[in-house]
C-alpha cells in the first residue's frame, strides 16, 4: 500500500501538487494464476473402454494494491 501511496505523491509532485487528498483505499481482485496435471490409462476393445486417471490443479488469487487521490495545491 505505501508504495501505491508514494506513486500518487510522486505524479501529483508532477502536475504542481504539494498535496493529495486519498479517496480510496483497498484490494482489487487481479485473476488467478495456476497450474495443473495430471494422467490417466484407458482399458478397453472394440466394445467400450474404460478409463482411470487422476489430476491435481492448484491455483492462486492475485489481489493488488491500490489508491486513489486527488493532488491539491495549498497556498502557504
């Protein structure tokens, strides 16, 4: 969070600003990143087959953080 906090400073530094005004704070939801495998073996004839296998999946949420400010200038 600091660090989204300092880029705001930084870009409102940018435009004049000696201020900044937070207006929101929080986590935003990114997606997921996962991986998966697996096997399996099928046994069968003409007739039908039947398969037998096993998978394993693992995935993570991705959440970053964020601000949002408005840059103010304040007469001294």
């Amino acid at each position: 969070m600091q660090d989204s906090i300092t880029r705001l400073k930084r870009e409102a530094a940018k435009v004049g600003a000696n201020g900044l005004i937070l207006s929101w704070t929080g986590s935003i939801y990114g997606g997921t990143v996962g991986y998966s495998f697996g096997s399996a073996t099928a046994y069968g004839n003409a007739y039908g087959a039947t398969a037998f296998g096993s998978s394993t999946a693992i995935s993570s949420p991705i959440y970053y953080q964020c601000a949002k400010g408005t840059a103010i200038y304040v007469q001294p």
